[in-house]
C-alpha cells in the first residue's frame, strides 16, 4: 500500500471545479495532459510554485511552463509576435510550447522562469487538462508529475506512487497517451528549436517558411546572456555571511536583522517562494555586494544553494 495523501478526482464536471479550487488555494494538483502527466501549481502564487521544486525534490530551479486554457489569458502575460500568431493558429491546442518575453507587468511567479525575463507558455489539446485549466481561469505552472530523477509518468497511479504524499490531489483522467515531451521553440529573435517534440522542425520550417536555428545544450551553457543562462545580479554575492560587512545589502534567512529576510522561520519553502523576488530588489538598489545568510543545504536548500552559488560564481566576458 503506498501511504498516499492526495485524493483522487474524477474526471468530470465536479472534479475539475475542485481541481481549480485546489490550485486557487496554493494547492498542487497533478492532471493529465497529451503529454505526461503535469503537477500544476498557480503560476502567479510564488508559494505554490516554491512546492512544486519542493514536491520534486529538484536539485535546481529548472524553468517552468505555463498551462492555458484560451490565447486571449495566455497573451496577458508575454509579448506576443506575428510569428507566435503563426505556430498558435497552426499547432495550437497541442505539444508546442513556445518561449517569448514575458509582459513586464505580468504577476507570474518570477520562480516559474527561475528570474528569466522570458516565459515558457502552452496550450495543451488533452481534454480534462483544458477542462482544469478553464475551470481555473489562469495559468498553471506544471512539469511532469514525478520526483526528480524518475521517469514521466502517463497514468494516475504513477503520479500517487511517486509524489502520493507530496501532491495534493490527483485528477485520474487514464492514461496520456504516450507522451513525446512538447516540443519547446523560442521566439526572441529569430525562432530556434530549444527541445526536439511531437511536433518536428520541419513541419514548423514550413509553417514558418525558414528553418530553425537548433540550440546545443553544450552552447546554451558556455554562453552567458544566451536563452538558457541563468539571471545573474549586477551585484557581487558573497554566500554564507554569518556577519555583515558595512556597506553590503543584506539577504537574511532565519532570526537576523537584515534587508530582505527569505524566511524568518527558516521555512525553505516560502525561501524559494522569495529568492528570485528578493535578489533583484536588492540587486536594483546598485550595491556592490548582496550578502546572503547560510541556507541549509537539505530538501529545497539544495536548489537555493544551486541559484545563489551560480549568483555568486565569477562572471565570463
Ligand atoms: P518540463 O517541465 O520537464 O517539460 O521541462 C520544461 C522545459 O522547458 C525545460 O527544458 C526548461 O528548460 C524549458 N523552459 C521553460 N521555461 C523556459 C524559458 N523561459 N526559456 C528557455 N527554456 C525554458
Ligand atoms: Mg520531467
């Protein structure tokens, strides 16, 4: 018997409405899509984006895509190109997922991009996935319902069996069909295909009428500035402070006198939930050194560790 704690919604009327009133209350809930099965949090509710890095057990802030029910809501929050009007019309709802500016003003949750200015948004086809995501109205931050490290899962008792006791509901909508991931095309400047999909380069050439540019993971890495590299403050970071140096913006964490504090009571949760948040309110007061308490290195600890150590590392060029 897994010791589970998430119940299971139907797939009906009854159990999407609960499944939107689950995720407007900070919940997380795993629902099917043509893909995997996602675990979906409200993108706009830093905290419940905190738990989805919490419920996976990810050892680093991997960006998130945005879930919508209709392209007049989706449109809100990016800036929207002829060319996404484009792969929309033709291949929307379905796998794509495109990455566009995101909408300076836009309320989601800037630990859905991990502090990217950038936004990864979808509309997925799968029928109970569109049915949870009118019922909630916004958009729905969701990778794949499982804990980091093992596989998708494509049926609802996988989701239980993984993330049972860390998810709480699951909307058992059978099995997905089985998923490619979707595929993830960025449209900053010119379009490049980010991940390889169900939907493949050249039926999005024609569209497009040119090729894609590919992205090599090894590149995006090695290249500062590019798509995939990490938001970086102006400021140097200076980790594990246990004192302050004059003069240093101070980013707390547990019972210190500081600036910003990211959890009073050192809850690793609502410090994700802050992290990205705090570090350009402190970064966009132009000190020379954002100082940051010792976060411990345990659960979600792990991935803050992970982004103010990349924060911190020296920088190229
Ligand atoms: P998954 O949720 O497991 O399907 O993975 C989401 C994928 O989307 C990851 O490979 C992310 O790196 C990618 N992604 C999400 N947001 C962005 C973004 N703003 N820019 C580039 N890639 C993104
Ligand atoms: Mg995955």
């Amino acid at each position: 018997m897994n010791p589970s704690s998430a119940e299971i919604l139907p797939d009906t009327d009854a159990g999407h409405v609960r499944a939107a009133d689950i995720l407007r209350t900070g919940g997380l809930v795993a629902f099917p899509t043509e893909t995997v099965y996602g675990l979906g949090a409200d993108a706009c509710d830093d905290r419940a984006v905190a738990r989805i890095y919490d419920a996976k057990g990810r050892p680093s802030f991997n960006p998130l895509i945005v879930h919508f029910a209709d392209p007049e809501t989706l449109k809100r929050h990016v800036v929207w190109t002829p060319e996404a009007e484009l792969l929309a019309q033709t291949f929307w709802p379905g796998p794509l997922t495109l990455v566009l500016r995101k909408q300076p003003d836009s309320p989601i949750s800037p630990l859905v991009s991990a502090g990217l200015e950038t936004l990864a948004v979808r509309l997925p086809a799968h029928a109970s996935a569109r049915a949870v995501l009118r019922a909630f109205g916004g958009g729905v931050a969701a990778p794949s319902a499982n804990r980091s490290g093992q596989i998708s899962p494509t049926q609802a008792d996988h989701v239980v069996a993984s993330l049972g006791n860390r998810v709480d509901a699951v909307l058992d909508g059978g099995s997905c069909a089985v998923g490619l991931e979707s595929t993830i095309v960025g449209l900053l400047d010119k379009p490049v295909m980010l991940r390889p999909g169900g939907i493949t380069e050249d039926v999005l050439a024609a569209t497009l009428g040119r090729h894609l540019a590919i992205r090599h993971k090894a590149e995006a890495l090695s290249a500062p500035g590019q798509l995939m590299s990490h938001y970086a403050p102006h400021a140097q970071v200076r980790l594990n402070a246990t004192e302050w140096q004059p003069g240093e913006l101070r980013l707390g964490f547990g019972d210190v006198a500081c600036d910003l504090n990211l959890s009073e009571s050192e809850d690793l949760v609502e410090a994700a939930a802050h992290l990205f948040d705090y570090l350009h309110r402190l970064d966009a007061q132009k000190g020379k050194v954002i100082a940051v308490s010792p976060i411990p290195h345990d659960g979600l600890g792990v991935a803050i560790n992970d982004r103010l150590s990349r924060a911190a590392a020296p920088r190229e060029g």
